[in-house]
C-alpha cells in the first residue's frame, strides 16, 4: 500500500500550495507535482517539515538564512514565480522571525522603486558586496534565476569547506585542551596527596619523584599566575590582531605553519577562485571582479596582493602573470588562469581552480590532523606516563621501608 506524503508546492500563479499525495516514495510524488505544474518546496513523511525535498534542515545563523533565501528564490523564481510574490513566499517560509523581517524590509524597499540589488545592499550584514554585485549583474542580463542559482552553489559549497574546516579543528583542539587540564590537575591536586606522605616519613625521595615534587609546588605557586599571564597575553594579541599592522602580521603568520599553513592558502585560492569564476562568468568587470573577491578574503596578506594585480590588468597586463608575481598564490593556480585567458575560457578556468583547490584544502586539513593527533597523544602519554612512573616509585620505596 503506498505512503501517503505532504508536500508544499508553488502554483504557476505563485501561491504555496499545501497537500497529501500518495506514492512510494519522494520522488514519484515529486514527478507528480511537477505533472501537476507544481514546483515543489518539501515533500516528506510529516506535515510542514524542512527534512524532506529541497528543504534542508537549518540551524539558526546568519550564513545559513542567506543559503535558505538564494535557494528558496532560485526555485521559486526558476519556477516563472514574480520577484515580488517569490520574495513574499520566502519571507512565509522562514521560521526565524528576525530573517522574516529582514525579507519584509526587503520586499518594501523593492516595491518602493528600487531594484533588488539595492534592496539587498541595505542589509549589508546579511548580503556582502560580492552578493549584491552578482544580484546586480542578473538584473542587467535579465537571468535573475541563473543567478540565484549560482548563488545558491556558491554558498553550499564555502559553507561546505568551512564546515569541514572547522569540524576537522575540533578534536584535535579538544584533545589539546583535555590533555593539558588533565596534567594540571594531577599536578596541583594529585601529587601533592604524595608530598604529604613522604613529609611525615622523613625518608628520601626517589630523583623522579623529587623532581615530580619540585614540578608540582611550581604550579601551585605559580600556576594561577602563569595562566593569569597567558590569558593577558591573548587578549593583548587580539588586540593587536585588531589593528592593521597586526593583522597583516598574523595572517602572514599563519601561511608560515608548516603543514597548515599550505591548508591556508590552498582554502584562500579556493574562496578567491570560485568568487572570481562566478562573478566573471556573469558578466562582471575583470577589474572589479578583483575588487570584491579581494574584499571576501579573511586573509589579509593574500588580498592585499589582488591590489597590484588588478593594476597589472589595468595596464593590460592580463591576469595570470600579475597573480604569478605576487608569490602568494599556488603556481598551478597561474598556469590554469594563463590557458583560460588564451581559450577565452576565464570563468570555466576560475572554477575549475576552485574545484581543485578545494580537494587540496581537505588533503591538505587530513594531512595536519593525521600529523598533530598523533604527536599530541605522545606528548600527553610521555608526560603523564612520567607522572605515573614518578607516583609508582614512590609508592614502592614507601613499601620497601615498611618491609
């Protein structure tokens, strides 16, 4: 007998549609809704849901509310549904309160007179200039759904990497942290209970121990003081990480890490590429491609660098060879932007970079986990193995003095 699945859908008119069908499973349903005339928004088991068709399941964030809208109005409008009825039906789907007033202002702004673009460019919190220049540039061709489209994969795959980023970070991070609260703790908790044991004996200590000993009554007296110090010190770093000069400095410090470093800027070339190849690829200025891709970078050292370029294009320079010089970028990223320019395939060439230098980037993070892991569980076993040898021996001299 065949399930039976709710679906919202939008109609040729534009309005959302809401409904049973039956069917076997998610696609035949999705098949009839298109048979119908329908563009289907979600299909799945319970009513309203957000896990079924198109309809991923968001956690609250700013980066994932402009993924929901670019997807949202990729479909609607790829659909035939108006701008203004496909801007009225996103802001009804989204659950947070806060995006739905924000798409509210928007649609105001548009029915007041002025284009999507500089609607958008009003909630610069939401929607950056590579955003609004590329909503821009649809508007003037007259493929706004291309564009949402493009949108809408440009913004799946950085959240992609930087998801994996940042999962990838953890454990290593976790395990770092474990580790050294754990050594802290046996050493101004733990081996002082020893102390007091071999103070009220009055016999000698074994070298390890003593020097256990010597370790611990260090950390408690200056174990407060020396995180007191380290945390003043990071505040003091982000501080200065805060200024120009700084951040020019720690990004510059970072591409230096041996191992993740490489991870780095192969993670820059990527998020520089795929911006530059969507931007070119709708009919963007190459010198203001370069201007906005620049401004999306989060590493300073390596955007400064698309100055220079940019007047290399200006002076007719192309672009390959100017990028080649800065010696920031990945040589290969040079080579493949130089056969671009001499096919006439610039855009195809961008992406295909960013492609590439994704996949390096995750070789890249696997390659730093798969060296930092291991070197961190030996320097914590080294470590608090010695503490347990230092503890062992203590207790089998106190043994042997009681035989």
């Amino acid at each position: 007998m065949a399930a039976t699945w709710h679906f919202r859908a939008v109609a040729a008119d534009g309005r959302v549609r809401t409904g049973t069908l039956p069917g076997d499973d998610e696609r035949r349903v999705v098949a009839e809704l298109r048979r119908q005339g329908l563009t289907p928004l979600y299909v799945g088991a319970q009513p309203g849901g957000r896990s079924g068709f198109k309809m991923p399941s968001w956690q609250p964030g700013r980066r994932k509310d402009v993924l929901f809208f670019t997807q949202e109005l990729s479909t609607l409008l790829s659909a035939g549904v108006p701008l203004d009825r496909a801007l009225s039906i996103t802001s009804e789907l989204s659950e947070r309160t806060e995006f739905k007033t924000l798409v509210g202002d928007v649609l105001r702004t548009l029915k007041g007179g002025r284009s999507l673009a500089d609607s958008l460019a009003t909630k610069p919190s939401h929607f950056p200039e590579f955003y609004v220049n590329m909503v821009r540039a649809g508007e003037a061709s007259g493929s706004l759904a291309q564009i949402f489209e493009r949108l809408s994969e440009y913004e799946k795959q950085r959240d992609e990497l930087r998801g994996y980023i940042v999962s990838s970070m953890v454990y290593p991070a976790l395990l770092s942290l474990v580790g050294a609260a754990s050594i802290f703790v046996l050493l101004y908790y733990v081996v002082p209970k020893f102390g007091e044991v071999f103070a009220e004996s009055q016999m000698t200590m074994p070298t390890p121990t003593r020097i256990m000993m010597d370790l611990s009554s260090w950390v408690r007296q200056w174990g407060l003081w020396v995180l007191g110090g380290i945390a003043a010190f990071l505040a003091a770093m982000k501080v200065y990480i805060g200024s120009p000069e700084g951040r020019m400095w720690w990004d510059g410090f970072l591409l230096k890490i041996p191992v993740l470093g490489d991870a780095l800027r192969k993670s820059q070339t990527a998020q520089f590429s795929r911006a530059m190849g969507t931007l070119v690829a709708n009919g963007v200025p190459l010198v203001q491609s370069l201007s906005i891709a620049r401004s999306i970078m989060t590493n300073r050292r390596m955007s400064d660098t698309l100055e220079p370029v940019a007047q290399g294009v200006k002076r007719g320079e192309g672009l390959s060879a100017p990028l080649a010089r800065t010696g920031e970028f990945p040589p290969l990223a040079s080579h493949l932007l130089s056969v671009g320019e001499e096919t006439g395939r610039l855009d195809a060439m961008f992406l295909r970079a960013a492609d590439i230098y994704d996949a390096d980037t995750r070789t890249a993070i696997k390659r730093f986990t798969a060296l930092f892991e291991p070197l961190i569980i030996l320097l914590l076993g080294v470590v608090v193995g010695a503490l347990i040898l230092s503890m062992l021996l203590a207790i089998t001299s106190i043994n042997e003095v009681a035989i």
